[in-house]
C-alpha cells in the first residue's frame, strides 16, 4: 500500500540547504529501517545520482554534495532545480516541500498501528516541530484510521442495541436477571463469530463489521418471541416454570426455526457473488443466525429452567399486563381497575 511523508520546511528553498538535505536522508534512512517499507524515493536520490554522474558514474561518490559540489553540479545541470520540482511530485515549485514515496506491507491493523507509533517519535526528533511541518499520509494512513473508525463505531452500536434492548427487557419484566438471561444467547454467536474469523484470518472491514451489527438485531428478534410467549404462559399455568417453557417452545419453537433456517439461505446465497466483501458478509451472518438460533432453542430455555425461582419470583410479583383467555368470555362489569393507594 502506498505511503508518503512530506515535509514542510516553511521557507522557499528551503529544500537546498545542506542541513535539510542532511536531514532529508536521515529520515529515508529510517523509513529504510522497518522491513515492512520498501525503499522511500525522494529528490535526494536525484541530487546523488546528479553526483555521481558528475564523478563519471563512480558508485564512491554516491552521496549528498557539499555546498561547494552542489554549486558545481547546478552549472552542469541545464534547468536547475526545476528539474525536479517542475512536472515532479519529490517537491513543489518553490522547493520548499519534499515528498518522500514509498510502499507499506499489507499487514494487520494492530501491527501497522505500533509500527506508526514507533515511528512518529523519532521523526519528530529529527525534524522540530516548530520549524518544519511533517505529515504521514497514504492509502495505508487511510486504511489504519478508516478501520479504527469502523471499530470504534461496531463496539458503540452494539453497546447502544445492548443498552436499548436490556430497556426493554427490564420494562417489560422488571427484572435484572430476565436481563442478563435476555442477552447472553445473543452475545455467545457473537463471540463465536469473532473467534472464527480470527481463527480463519478474516480481517474487520467495512463488509465484515456489519455482520455483527446485522446478526445481533435479528437473533434478538427471536428472544422477544419466546420471551414474551414464556411470560405469558407463565401466567396462564399458575408459575409452573417447566411447564411454562415447554409450552413456549413448542409454540415459538418452529416458527424460530423456519424463520432462522429461511434467513441462512437468504444470506447463504451471497457467497455466489464475485466480490470478495459480499461473500463474507453473507457467509458470517449465516453462521453467526445459525448460532444464534441453537442459542435461543437451547440455551435459552436451559437458563430459564436452571435459574427457576430466582428468576420467576422477582419477575412477576406485579404483572405488567393481565393475560385473558381469548375464548372466554369476560363480564365488563366484572373488570376493575388496580389502583396503590398512597397513604
């Protein structure tokens, strides 16, 4: 991946000073250093060859000229320093910037990350920060910021699903634990899915950070159901908890399964496709539904049934809604109103 450093030297001509040529090399030298680079090219590499040129080709006298070499040189060479800067992106017209191009390994976000970390400290010691402008910049700059940002977003849109959906859980039982029991099928496919994509070396990136994003809302979808079928039931069969999810199961089981198994191939189906993005971004959510749906057909029910009375006592002491049989027939006269008194 591409990367450049251009240097500002805030003075026109700036560039032709001994010291900053001096300075100059001292940084390509680095940059030289770090084997994920490739070799920067600069306009130091022209003032070089321009010497060695000048000592008939003599490999020796590869190096910076001394001011008194460099007014040689300058006498030999037809346009000057216009040569470089003119129709040149190694510095501008007033040789004031210099621009140093090289090439970045294609590596890991982390890794690129501690090695810019490294490097921004010993530039800064070359360079002063209040006489000369340093900038780091490239596709790989982009890529490292772009991915950081991506991060940053995936990690504050699950924790904002997270926050909302615990709201709900918490409106609609009033219970801490129903919390906690509400997430945790819907988190375990997540980590899951992050273990096999760093098992598999599948990097995040903006196709592949949906996945989490996508899965989480839609297995959650599942958990209301069957939640919301359990507390009903639970109700209706007088606290009687294996009952109670047996039954829930057995009416929003099927329907979980054939909409979770109709969903995977929906997803399934992008791995068809000739970009690279699309095929992991179908192929990980499928995975991650799939999970999803043994988590809220097993796992589920299994917390419900473990934790019994210490789920069910607290949840339910004050019904939020009075669940009535649909087939029988209720007296409007019969109906009353709960009101607390306050004393």
């Amino acid at each position: 991946m591409p990367l450049e450093v251009i240097v500002d030297t805030k003075k026109k001509n700036g560039l032709l000073k001994s010291y900053n040529l001096q300075k100059i090399e001292k940084l390509s030298n680095v940059l030289e250093g770090y084997e994920e680079f490739s070799r920067p090219t600069s306009y130091i590499d022209f003032v070089k060859y321009s010497k060695q040129a000048f000592y008939n080709g003599d490999t020796a006298y590869y190096s910076l000229p001394n001011s008194q070499e460099q007014r040689m040189l300058m006498s030999y060479l037809s346009n000057g320093w216009e040569g470089v800067s003119v129709g040149s992106s190694l510095m501008d017209k007033e040789r004031r910037e210099a621009r140093l191009s090289l090439r970045m390994a294609d590596i890991s976000t982390s890794k690129m990350d501690s090695i810019f970390e490294d490097l921004m400290p010993k530039i800064d010691a070359i360079f002063d920060s209040e006489k000369y402008d340093v900038t780091v910049t490239g596709t790989s700059i982009v890529f490292l910021n772009g991915t950081k940002f991506l991060i940053k977003n995936l990690i504050l849109s699950l924790l904002l699903v997270i926050i909302l959906i615990s709201i709900f859980m918490a409106w609609m039982f009033t219970s801490f634990r129903m919390v906690v029991v509400s997430i945790v099928p819907n988190l375990i496919p997540l980590l899951l899915t992050g273990a096999i994509m760093g098992y598999f070396g599948i990097a995040l990136k903006p196709s592949t950070i949906l996945v989490f994003s996508i899965a989480f809302g839609i297995s959650v979808d599942d958990t209301i159901h069957f939640l919301a079928k359990y507390r009903q039931e639970l109700l209706a069969n007088n606290w009687h908890i294996k009952k109670s999810v047996l039954t829930a199961l057995k009416e929003t089981g099927v329907s979980m399964f054939y909409t979770s198994v109709v969903l995977f191939f929906g997803f399934f189906i992008f791995i068809s496709s000739d970009f690279g993005g699309t095929i992991a971004l179908g192929l990980l959510v499928s995975i991650t539904l799939l999970l999803a749906m043994l988590a809220n057909l097993l796992l589920l029910p299994a917390l419900l049934l473990s934790l019994e009375k210490a789920i069910t006592t607290e949840s339910f002491n004050e019904p939020l809604i009075d669940i009535f049989d649909e087939e029988e027939d209720v007296e409007l006269a019969e109906l009353k109103v709960k009101q607390k008194i306050r004393k």
